[in-house]
C-alpha cells in the first residue's frame, strides 16, 4: 500500500506493479516479457536474434576464407598456397559453426530442446573461433614477408572470427540468465514464431548470396570472394558497377531473374529486422514509459510531487482534454448516469497518458535510429579511410562521402573500395548500414516528415489553398460552442472540488480544478456497491432495470456472443482498433454483469475500493453516513483502467484484451448454464 498527502487528507492506493496471471487466466510469458528487467530481455530475446541473424552470415564469411590462399605476392597479385594445416584448421572450424548454426535453428524451431542445444552451440562456436585465431595470428606475423600481402579470404576469416566470439558469447550471457539467475524458462518460449523464422531468412539470403557469387565467377571469370562482393551491393541496390561490370551478355541476361528475387529475399529480411526487432522494441519502450507516467500520476495524486510540477501536470492534462479528449468520451444523454463517471474520468487520463507514450516512443526511436546512422556512416567512413591509405589513398572528406552514397543506396561508383581488406568490410558493413537506414527512414516518416506534412497543409491553408469562408465559420462557430460547453463542466467540477478542498491556489482557474476531480473520481467514484468479504465491489447497471442475479443465462450468453463476433472481425482487420468510450460502456457493465453471475472477482472488471475518494473520509472529521469515527481520515483508491492487467498495460492490442475476456466469460457462463440444466434449475 502507498500513502500520501492530498486536501489534509490521508490517501491509501492499493498497488500491485508486480505482473502476475490475472483471474481470467490470460497473461501469458509473452505478455510477462515487456515486464522483465532490461537486463533480462536483452539476454533472453535480442541476443538470441542477433545470434541467429548473424551466425549465417559469419558461416558465410568462413566459405570465403576457404575460397581462396590467405597470402598473395605483392608485385603481381599470384597467391601462395598455404601451410596444410592452416587449411585443416578452417575447414574444422567451419565444419563446427555449421554444426552450431543448425543447432540454434533447431532449437529456435523447438526440435531440439534448449538444454542440449544451448550448450554445445556455444561450444562449437567458440572453438570455431579459436581454431582460426591460431592461424590467422601466426600467418599475419611468422608467414607474412615484405613482398606479400594478406588476401581477401584472410580478412573474410577474421572477420568471421570475431563473428563467432561475439555471437557465441551473447548466447552465453543468455544461459547464465536461465540457469545461473533463473530470469526466465530453459528455452525460447518469449520469441515468436516469426522471430524464430527471421534466423531462417538469413540463411536462405546467405545462401542466395553465395550461389550468386558462385554463378556468376563462372560466367565472368571472377574469384568466388570478388563475385560475392559484386553480389552484395547488387542485391543491396546500391549499384557501384564501375570495379566489376557485368561484360557477358549471359551474365547480364541472367542478371534480370537474380536482382529481382534477390532484392526480394533483401526485403523481407530488412522487414523482418524491422517488424520483429525494433517495433517490439518500440512496444516495450512505450510499456516502460507508461509505467513511469502512472508512478508520476500516483503521486500527483497522492500529493506527493512538487506543487510546481503537480500544477504544471494537472493544467496540461486540462488542455489536452479540453481539446480532444472529452469529445471521444462524449456520452450520449440517456448515457450520462452517475454509474459511469468514475470509469470515464480515468478512461480519459488512460487516453491522455497512452498518447504522451507514444509520442516519447516516437521521439525516442528517431533518436536511436539517427544515432545508429551516424555510427555507421561516420565508423564506417574512418574504417574506409584506414584501409584505403595503402590503395586509393583516400581523404576522410572523400571517405564520408563513399559511405553516405553507399549507404543510401545511391552508389555513384567514382569510389569504390580498392583493397583486399576493405571489400570484405564493405560487405559486412552494408549488411547492417541498409537496415539502419530503412529504419531510420520510417522512423522519421512517423515524426519528421508528419511534421511537414501537417506544416504544409497549415501553410497552403493560409496561403495559396485557403478553406471556403463559409466552412471556416462553422469550424469556428463549433469550436466556440465546444469551448463553452467544456467550459461550463469545469465550472461545475470546480465548484464541487472548491468545497471539499478549500478551493486551489496559484494554478489557471477550472483547469486544475477539473482535472483534479476527474482524476480523482476516475479512480475511484461507483455507483453500485455489493459488500462481499468486508470489502465493497463496485458494478455495473443491471439492464433495463433488471438485477444481475435474474438476468437470464441464456440472454447474457447471446450478448455475449454477439459482442465477441463484432470484435472477432476488428482483431482480423485492424491490429491497432482504439475504442470510443460509448463502446467501452457497454462492454463493462457486460463484464460487470456476467462477473457478479458468476460469483468471481475479476482482476480488473470489478474494481474494488472502500469508499468514493472524492466523497467519503473513513476515521476522521465531519465524517459522513457509514464510516468509522476516531483516527485521521484515510480515503482508499485504486486503479482501473491503468492497473497492472488493465487494456493501456496488456501486450495485447485493445481489441484483443476484450475479445480475451468476453471469451472466457462466455465459456464460464456456458458451463455454469449447462450444470444448472443439469441441476433442474436452468432459466
């Protein structure tokens, strides 16, 4: 329990931030997933990803240090055939990273189980990576002589190297966290199927990348490694062409079937990056920021912050409702009973809340996002700048402006990479430059280039594309009516929080006063009271007059059915559904009603509390009717809509939190019809 200071009055809120199986039965791990440490989810959900991603490509990198002698004669580019040991060394190593990449597809796939897969796929992999170390560390210093030169199949394997460790190693801090820590389950239950399936995509990409490569060396007298590297920025679309054109006529006939699948192939990798990675990154961002925004609202509330920040708060809230939110909840007025006020005030500082989250989430993903960008386009430019000094000898100035050609896919082909050591980097750099520029690019189509675009249609109003005088007026002459009527409830609400509270002081007048009470009876106010255990519940209004208890069974199962047939379809068709308040209504006091029927205490349907927050002071002065005398006054309050298994905190979208419940409620009023037919006394 929370305690704090509100009007000279003792406030109690009951809390439960800790996520558990909710009544109903519908919290599951995925949804327990955005609610584990940061820590946590990284070693259980992205360190699996990015070895899964990687590990193909790595595999890839490993055939090309086989593809060729990793050392060649300075003067006339001729290669040396390597030591046979050297070439033992990384056949074996590539033999056990294939043998560890099929492990975690298999273990991604749940064919193998996690205990026997997860070990000696780490294992295999940092052996892999060890036995090329040995090689690579003593050919770069024993073997290398002055006339000689490192070729691209050496760098493909160092490369592939640091691949192995790497990867292998955030598989590691993933088994620690299951067996050392026990964070969560010994397997991969939290990825998705379609997160499983993107480790399955790169290997169809990585294999399509070699296949090319090897086609295409035949057709054009190419080294496998030169093709490969050919084949990357043709798939990638970013087109240099002017190091390896195409000169046989079958190679640029063939190149018609393989730049169109490829780039498929390219798409649904970059899309899958995308979907699955960043935007349940995206989802988890918005979760932790809700939660701060409901913690920081506990103690507005409660009294506990600042007076500035409390007023500055309460006065935006104000607004924002003035403004939009209370014409989404704007009752119809056969709907505007007193049942209702408590579940539309917090309803509305759900809304208001949710709508801060996801413009912070907007903010904070663009920020990411720029800041990978320019990680990658500057990194990548000093890496260019490095190892083209012994080739091209470029400039820093002329380095940044190959990779940010390159890595917006414009590829004038003026620069290129000219070196054994940098083409293999390019390779492994555009592979991850392309998606952080595709991400980038939609993160800025959700902030930046909204932003213009609404900056445009504002100024072609005021200027060459004017709205009709007429509409103009009636917009004006709507707002205005909108205004006095948001207005006039301030007044009312004021007037009524004036009297409990002495009236407030150094804030806008009505603002504050109105977002107050709203806050407050949104947590707490109810108009039906049923006293089950010592505790009160509050519900929902019987129909049509009719108490709960003698609604007939089979009525509440039709509307039931009813109900879940209609969000049945806006699951299909549209994932993001926000509901109208009306909407709203009506499936609470379905839930309400069904819940009493059954004699269960759902989680979140049946809100419990001890007395109106707003109206009733429990132990202390000028007490009301009913409550106990003696003490100072402690007032009980609790969420609602923004508890821990509310709609705003569920991983499910809203459509399919009430289709959830809607569901399992109909399943329990069903049996419970079919035992009283069975017991003679069904309805």
């Amino acid at each position: 329990m929370k305690q704090g200071k509100h009007g000279g009055l003792s406030m109690t809120r009951h809390t439960s931030h800790h996520r558990e199986e909710g009544p109903f039965g519908v919290e599951g791990e995925e949804e327990l997933a955005y609610y584990q440490p940061t820590l946590w989810w990284f070693t259980s959900v992205v360190f699996p990803l990015i070895a899964g991603t990687f590990g193909p490509i790595a595999n890839l990198f490993s055939v090309c240090g086989l593809a060729q002698p990793w050392r060649q004669i300075k003067a006339t580019g001729a290669h040396i055939t390597d030591p046979g040991w050297i070439l033992a060394l990384n056949t074996t190593s590539l033999v056990l990273a294939l043998v560890a990449n099929l492990l975690l597809l298999f273990n991604f796939a749940k064919r193998i189980s996690y205990k026997l897969a997860q070990p000696f796929t780490i294992i295999f992999w940092y052996t892999s990576s060890s036995l090329l170390v040995i090689p690579i560390a003593l050919t770069h210093t024993i073997f290398l002589h002055p006339d000689h030169i490192l070729s691209q199949s050496y760098h493909y394997a160092f490369i592939s190297t640091i691949i192995y460790f790497i990867i292998s190693t955030l598989l590691l801090f993933n088994l620690i966290g299951t067996y050392t820590f026990h964070a969560y389950p010994a397997s991969f239950a939290q990825l998705t199927m379609a997160q499983r399936t993107l480790m399955l995509q790169t290997i169809i990409f990585s294999l399509y990348l070699a296949l090319g490569a090897g086609v295409f060396s035949a057709i054009e007298d190419w080294s496998f490694n030169d093709a490969l590297y050919w084949a990357d920025y043709t798939l990638l679309t970013i087109g240099l062409g002017s190091d390896f054109p195409l000169m046989k006529t079958a190679g640029r006939m063939l190149l018609f079937p393989f730049a169109a699948i490829g780039i498929i192939f390219v798409g649904l990798v970059v899309s899958s990056v995308q979907g699955l990675v960043l935007e349940r990154g995206k989802v988890r961002i918005t979760k932790r920021h809700l939660e701060t925004e409901r913690r920081r609202w506990e103690a507005i509330i409660d009294g506990q912050s600042a007076t500035i920040t409390r007023e500055r708060e309460l006065r935006k809230f104000g607004k924002a409702r003035e403004k939009c939110l209370a014409k989404v909840t704007k009752l119809r007025e056969e709907e505007e009973e007193e049942d209702t006020v408590w579940r539309r005030r917090e309803f509305e500082l759900m809304r208001y809340i949710e709508m801060n989250a996801a413009r912070m989430q907007k903010y904070i993903a663009l920020a990411f996002s720029v800041g990978v960008f320019v990680l990658v386009w500057v990194g990548g430019s000093v890496v260019f700048w490095a190892l083209e000094n012994n080739g091209a000898d470029w400039t820093y100035p002329e380095s940044l402006f190959f990779s940010y050609t390159s890595i917006l896919t414009i590829g004038y082909g003026d620069f290129f990479p000219t070196t054994n050591a940098s083409r293999p980097f390019f390779v492994i750099w555009s592979l991850v430059a392309i998606p952080a520029v595709t991400v980038l690019i939609s993160n800025m189509g959700q902030t930046v280039v909204k932003g213009v675009d609404e900056a445009t249609v504002w100024l072609g109003q005021r200027s060459i594309l004017p709205e009709r005088v007429g509409s103009k007026r009636h917009e004006d002459g709507k707002k205005e009516d909108e205004g006095k009527e948001s207005e006039g409830m301030r007044e009312r609400v004021g007037q009524e929080l004036g009297k409990e509270n002495g009236g407030g002081e150094g804030v806008e007048e009505g603002v504050k006063t109105e977002a107050v009470e709203e806050v407050k009876e949104g947590v707490s106010t109810s108009a039906t009271v049923k006293v089950r255990d010592g505790v009160e519940i509050a519900t929902g209004d019987a129909t049509e007059g009719q108490s709960t208890t003698e609604a007939p069974l089979a009525m509440l199962m039709a509307r039931l059915a009813h109900e879940i047939s209609h969000i049945a379809r806006d699951v299909s068709e549209r994932s993001n559904m926000r509901y109208a308040w009306h909407e709203w209504v009506r499936w609470l006091k379905l839930m309400d009603e069904a819940s009493e029927r059954l004699d269960v205490i759902s989680g979140w349907s049946v809100n419990f509390r001890m007395r109106s927050l707003s109206r009733v002071t429990v132990g202390g002065e000028g007490e009301e009717e009913g409550t106990e005398s003696g003490g100072r006054g402690v007032e009980v309050w609790r969420w609602t809509w923004l508890d821990d298994h509310g709609p705003l905190f569920s991983a499910r979208t809203e459509a399919q939190w009430v289709l959830d419940r809607l569901c399992l409620l109909l399943e329990r009023v069903a049996e419970q019809c079919v035992e009283e037919v069975r017991e003679g006394g069904g309805r």
